[in-house]
C-alpha cells in the first residue's frame, strides 16, 4: 500500500528554508515579546496623533515598524503550520499569533476613529510643511477614503472582536478539510491501494484511467459529505460576521464593503459575471470538445479534470522543472530569470505532499526573508505550470519589497494573479512553440483552455455568483442552513454545466470545500487575472519590448498605486469589457486550433 510521506521522510532539499525569517524558537519568541512592547508604545500616542505633523510622523513609523514585526510572526507561524496542520505545536503557534493580532487590532482600535476626526485639510498642511511626511502621502489618501465609514472607538473595537472570530471559522475550515477527515483509499492505475489525502487527490482526479478518477471523487465527496453540516455553520458565520460589519459601517453590501478597498464598483463585478454568462456557448463548446476526445457517452464532473492528450511518463523532478522554466520565462529577460535561479536555489520552495500538509499550492511573503511557495508538486507537467504559476507571484513580491518603501510593498490581491498567470500562458506557449511532438503540443494548448476554462468561467459562473447570492441573502436578513446552501451552489452548477455535463448527488456540496470563500470576495479577482494575462503574454510574445518593460516596471510598483490605476500602466481599463472580450475570443480561438491540430495526422 503506498502510504503518504510523513515531513521527516522528505529531503531536506525538497523543503523551503524558513531560517530567512527565524533561526530558531528564541529568535521568534523576541519579535513576539518586542511587538507586544510596542502596542504598549501606540497606546501612548491616544489621543494625540494628529496633534503635529512630527508626532503624526513618529507614530506612521511606529505603526510601519510593528506591521513588518507582525507580517514576520504570522508568515513563520502560518508556514509551519501549514508543513503539517496536524501537529499540536504548529497549531499552538499559529493560535498564539492570532491572538496577539486580535489584541493588537483591540488595543489600537482608537487609531482610526482619532485619525479620521481630523479633517484632511490639517493632514495636507502636515505633509506640505515636514517632508519626511511625503512618503506616507498615499498611504495617508488610502486611509482618509474610510472617513465616512469609520465609527467611534468603541464601536471600531467591537468591530475588531468580530473580524477576530473569522479567523477562528477559517482556521476550523482548515483543520477539518485538511487534518481531521480521513478520505480512505482506492485503488491506482496499477491496482495498488493507496491512501487518498486533499495532497494527492488533484493526481487521481486528472488520472487517463476514468476507474480511478471517479473513485477519487466519490471516495472523497462521500466522506465531506458526513461534515457538511458543520461546514455550513461555520460558513454561515463567517457571512454573517461579514453582514454585521458591512451593515455597521454603512456599506450597502458585503460586496460593497470588499469591493471598496480596490476601488472597483458592482458594475465591473456584474459586468464580468454578464460577460461570463453571455458566452457560455464557449465554455459548452470546450466541454463538448472534451467529451469528444475522451470518446465519452456522458461527461461526468470527475471528467472536466483529466488532461485531454496521452501524458508521456517523463518525470519532471525539480531540477528538470528548474531547467525548462528558466528557458520558458527566457522572453521575460535577464533581470526576471536571476529570480527564477534564486528560487529554486536558496529553497524559497516546499514541494511534496506529506502527512498533515496544507493541500494545494500558494506563494507568501513578508518584509523579512525570501518569498516562500508551498505546493504539493507530483513530478509531472502539470505540475510545472502550477509552480510557474507560483513562480509569477514570487517575483511579483520579490520586485515590490526590492522598489518599494516597507509600508508599500504588500500590492492587492486585485492585481496578484495577473503576474501568476502571464507566467503560466508564458510556459504553455513555450511549449506550444518549441516542442517537436505532437502531443505535447496539444498538452500545452489543453493547460491553457484547463487554465481559462476554471480562472474565468469556473470562478464566475459559480463560485462569484455563488458568493454574490449567499452574502446578499444574509445581509438580507435571511438565515442559510446546509440545505440552502446546498440547493443555492446546486441551481449554480446546473447553470455552468448547460445540458452537457451530468450532474450527480455530490455536486452540490461543492461550495462547502473551496477555502477561497472565506476569504470574501477574493474569487473574481482570478477573472481579472487570466483576462490580463491573455492580453499581456499575447504583446510580449510579440516581441514588443516597449511593453515588456512596461509590464516589468508594473511588477515592481508594489502597493504604491490603486490598483485600477497600477493596471493602466499596462494599458488595461477595466472599465470597459475590451480586455475581457479579447480573453474570450482567445480561449474560442484556441479551442478550434485544438480540434484542428488533435485531427490532423501525424
């Protein structure tokens, strides 16, 4: 029986390095003594902020100097824990830090009531008459936009007890999905029993043997079901933490509220999901054309995932992944690939599954140490993309720390999978351009409509719509059991599956195992990102170096702009559906060249 690995089992060189942040427990435990000094300091400033644009000065450093601290704790205690979540010391630490956080945001919850009671008339004069002010110029902008939304000290208090009770639902979402259920086992390929973990599962689920993959699913999805019940609970009231907060603050929605920080109104959300829905023809299309090349009767859920081509049995290990990437992003020049090298070389990856991991991929940063990339990495093609894919984030956040001051470093998440996913169509369009093989060939194209296919449609048609409804529903007043929504995420799904996709029993517990959800609102963004990077790989591929460098200096802007202003350094206004319409017509386009190529002899 193939057993997962536990993390002692893994070669040291397969695993990230967190010595950049912390050494060693001392070190960390005198960050955490020294940052609960310094909101002991802050409390001394109440009351008189804004009294002169000297003590204004000091205390934004103050603040500057505690958010480097705080970002350094979490970053290492949340990279721990996620190495292997069922490990009581991870947990303990990763609690520890949340709860200096929530008495952080408890203890300073006078800083915005008092910052905003002063008219920003008084702000400017400080900026105009002390220089070392000016770098704080924008930062002071971002802050005087909440004016209208900012209560009393007391009331921004009981605030931040709310806000703290979400970590909590997240943090039990994850102990569940990925340390408490056990999935049971099926058997591979070759017949062997094997263990199913959230680390493994996007292997067998992709798997060319259909046996395979729709154990996978059922094996997986019979064992969430016994804890959607719970899920729905803790989901509930993260909504609703979310309801109370919105309502409180005079938003007009939960959306509005997560909206309003990136400047984006309701009607760019609406029109990208408008956008979505008015070309569902071409989502359909792909998923006939899956259909079709497996020589299916009916396409089945478990289906939409396996790659359409014969994979090869080469192994990708991560040095042969290192090899090929430096090539792919090649077109990004020199100044990019050195960042690629450091990568893999000084360990900024974690790459394989091991017992208790967090499943899935991401990339993470703070002010101290490198940027760090978590995957669960299965030595196939597939999973080059996804760290390329990371890769995009990394240099992305290695350029903002190296061109920015402190407190503009961390860019939104609005603009975060724009570089991710330029990187992954970079690749897949390497491959496309470079390889002999036919088959190849015809896997890259695949990554790409498999990439559109769930960042645009995917993210729109059912996990944006999803959030929308549900949000909206408890703002309303409603109350949302699992059956609701079970019924709300199943009518959902229906829709984005057309009459071709069959539905089964377990479609409509999708909603209850997607952790973005508790990250409100973060799901659109995806759509943004693929649509930018379709416009952005499609002009450098062009060889146009003028926006090459353009894209570059858009990289390294951090969080110094809004960033709807950031993304018209690179000529896109996502006030209009121009760069959405172009996304479409390409993923339309690429499906044809698909059908074409996969027919023509060889």
């Amino acid at each position: 029986m193939n057993k997962e690995l536990t993390r002692s089992e893994i070669d040291d060189k397969y695993k990230w390095n967190l010595n950049s942040l912390y050494r060693n427990e001392e070190e960390f435990n005198n960050d955490k003594e020294k940052f609960i000094e310094l909101i002991k300091e802050t409390e001394d400033f109440k009351g008189k902020i804004t009294t002169s644009s000297e003590v204004l000065y000091e205390f934004l450093n103050l603040q500057n100097q505690m958010e480097i601290i705080l970002s350094n704790l979490y970053l290492y205690a949340s990279c721990k824990r996620d190495e292997d979540i069922s490990n009581t010391e991870n947990q303990k630490r990763y609690n520890e830090i949340n709860n200096i956080n929530f008495m952080y945001d408890s203890k300073t919850s006078f800083i915005m009531p008092e910052l905003l009671k002063t008219d920003y008339s008084i702000i400017e004069k400080y900026i105009e008459e002390n220089d070392k002010l000016k770098e704080y110029e924008f930062d002071l902008k971002c802050i005087y936009r909440y004016q209208k939304y900012t209560l009393n000290e007391s009331e921004e208090e009981l605030l931040s007890n709310i806000s703290d009770l979400q970590s909590k639902f997240e943090n039990n979402f994850d102990l569940t999905l990925y340390s408490i259920i056990e999935y049971g086992t099926i058997l591979d390929e070759f017949g062997n029993k094997v263990t199913l973990t959230n680390g493994n599962y996007s292997k067998y689920i992709r798997s060319k043997d259909r046996r395979v993959r729709k154990d996978a699913y059922f094996t997986r999805n019979k064992e969430i079901q016994k804890y959607v019940g719970l899920f729905a609970i803790d989901y509930e009231g993260n909504i609703k933490s979310d309801s109370i907060i919105a309502k409180k603050r005079g938003y007009k929605s939960s959306l509005d509220m997560y909206l309003y920080p990136d400047g984006v109104t309701e009607k760019i959300y609406d029109n990208l999901l408008n956008v979505a829905e008015k070309n569902k023809d071409k989502l359909y299309k792909y998923y006939s054309t899956i259909k079709d090349k497996l020589k299916l009767k009916d396409l089945e859920t478990y289906d939409l995932a396996v790659p359409l081509i014969e994979e090869s049995n080469k192994e990708y290990k991560p040095e042969k992944a290192r090899e090929l990437l430096i090539k792919a992003l090649d077109v990004l020049g020199e100044e990019y690939i050195t960042i690629i090298k450091k990568a893999f070389d000084e360990n900024w990856i974690d790459f394989y599954p091991n017992k208790g991991k967090r499943s899935g991929y991401y990339e993470t940063f703070s002010f101290k140490g490198n940027p760090l990339i978590l995957a669960n990495y299965n030595d196939d093609l597939n999973s080059v993309s996804s760290i390329c894919h990371e890769l995009g984030h990394a240099v992305h956040s290695y350029f903002s720390l190296k061109n920015n001051v402190s407190h503009q470093v961390i860019y939104r998440i609005f603009v975060a999978e724009v570089a991710s996913l330029t990187n992954e169509l970079l690749f897949s369009n390497y491959i496309i351009n470079n390889s002999d093989d036919k088959n190849e060939k015809l896997s890259a194209i695949n990554n790409i409509l498999d990439i559109f296919s769930s960042n645009f449609f995917d993210t729109l048609l059912v996990g944006s719509l999803f959030e929308k409804t549900v949000h909206q529903k408890v703002y309303n007043g409603e109350t949302l059991t699992e059956e609701e929504f079970n019924n709300i995420y199943e009518k959902i799904i229906k829709n984005s599956y057309g009459n071709i996709v069959k539905s089964n029993e377990y479609i409509k517990y999708g909603w209850s195992k997607i952790p973005h959800f508790y990250s409100s609102f973060y799901y659109y963004k995806y759509s943004i990102g693929i649509s930018c990077a379709c416009y952005i790989s499609k002009r450098i591929l062009n060889g146009d170096k003028e926006y090459l460098n353009k894209y570059l200096k858009f990289l390294k802007l951090g969080g110094s702009m809004m960033p709807q202003d950031e993304l018209k350094m690179i000529d896109i206004d996502l006030s209009k559906e121009d760069v959405f319409n172009e996304a479409v017509n390409y993923f339309d386009n690429l499906i044809d060249e698909f059908n074409i190529l996969y027919d023509t002899k060889k």
